[in-house]
C-alpha cells in the first residue's frame, strides 16, 4: 500500500490561511482576523469535508494545531461534532516538531521531524489517507520540499492582505497539476492540486 499525504486549508483569496477558526487559533504577528471564516458558512465546504473524514484514517499536524486539536476534541466525542472527535480520537496522530522532549498527552498520539522524508515514506506505507489541517507553518516544510501528494484548497471569496499565506513570498518554486476544481456556494471554491514535476519554466509572449 501506498497512501498519500492530503494537506487540507481553508484559505482567503489572497492566500491567507492563518486562523480561520477563531480569535485565539493564531494570533501570531498581531493577526487581526481570527475567525475569518465563520461569517461564511458554506454547505458545499462542510460537504467536502465530511467527504474527506470518510478516508482520513491518520492525522499529521502541526504543533500549533495539535495543541488546539487536542485541547477541543477530546472533550467533543457527542453532539453535533461527535463524529469528527471519536475519529480524530481513534486515529493516529502524528506532530511534527524537533523538540524530542514535547509532551503529547493525546491517545494515539506519536512525534515525527528527527527524519521527515523518511518518516512520511514510513506512513504512507502505513495509511491510505494522512490528512494535514491547519497547520500552515508546518505545510511550508511540506510544500517547499514537495513532501505531499495533494493540496487542497477551500478558498473563501475574502481578502485580507495580512497574515500567513499557503506560499509565502520566498516560497520554493515549483509546478502543481491541477486535479480537481470545484463551485460551492457562499462564492467558495474547492481546489485540489497535486506536484508536477520539472522546473518553473519562463520564456516571452
């Protein structure tokens, strides 16, 4: 079996992916607009997602985001976001950080970063679908090394022109295939890109 690495983003017209969730998710370099997304609900986003729960059956995260992940979904395994906490709670959950003191108090969960190329080969050999959320420091790492096998983009019809975007400037350049491109309501787009290979090419028009 060979899995893939899924990096999944909520992300603003202009790229910015910081804190969609709340005020208090990434307040990093004064970031007014935590919390962006929830004046913009979409059915067709919230449909996407499920879609994706569906496979997800391993977790890879930041340890921004893992911290947020594991300070809310142990305590929403009923309700109404049930569903995604007892899944988020049975898989394996895998942070990405160097520091090999960190404490993850989170069942199933499991430090990768001594090894990066190494240890993704390792999980794609163990699970079908490792989705990465959030965790948009930790996706530069991804993306600049091509440490992934699709991106996936629900881009919100917003700009904000500050905060941290899906390729910063001084991103490494590289091409992406295009593999599936979807309307939502709300204006929201669904976006899915894989890495093509090659160098970015440049020439006259």
């Amino acid at each position: 079996m060979t899995g893939r690495i899924i990096i999944d983003l909520f992300t603003t017209l202009d790229g910015v992916a910081q804190a969609p969730g709340g005020p208090e998710e990434d307040p990093s370099d004064g970031f007014p607009f935590g919390g962006w997304q929830a004046p913009l609900p979409s059915e067709a986003v919230m449909a996407s997602v499920m879609s994706g729960m569906q496979t997800l059956d391993a977790l890879l995260l930041g340890r921004r985001t893992y911290d947020i992940f594991a300070g809310f979904w142990p305590q929403h395994t009923t309700g109404p976001d049930g569903a995604i906490g007892q899944l988020f709670g049975r898989v394996p959950k895998y942070v990405a950080s160097r520091d090999a003191g960190i404490r993850l108090d989170w069942q199933g969960s499991t430090r990768v970063g001594a090894d990066l190329p190494a240890e993704l080969a390792a999980l794609r050999e163990k699970h079908e679908d490792v989705h990465v959320i959030g965790s948009v420091d930790f996706v530069q790492t991804l993306l600049d090394a091509q440490l992934y096998d699709e991106l996936q983009l629900w881009v919100y019809p917003i700009v904000l022109g500050r905060g941290k975007r899906v390729f910063p400037d001084g991103a490494t350049p590289h091409n992406l295939r295009l593999v599936h491109a979807e309307t939502g309501d709300g204006g929201t787009l669904l976006l899915r890109y894989a890495p093509a290979p090659g160098e970015v090419q440049t020439g006259t028009m």
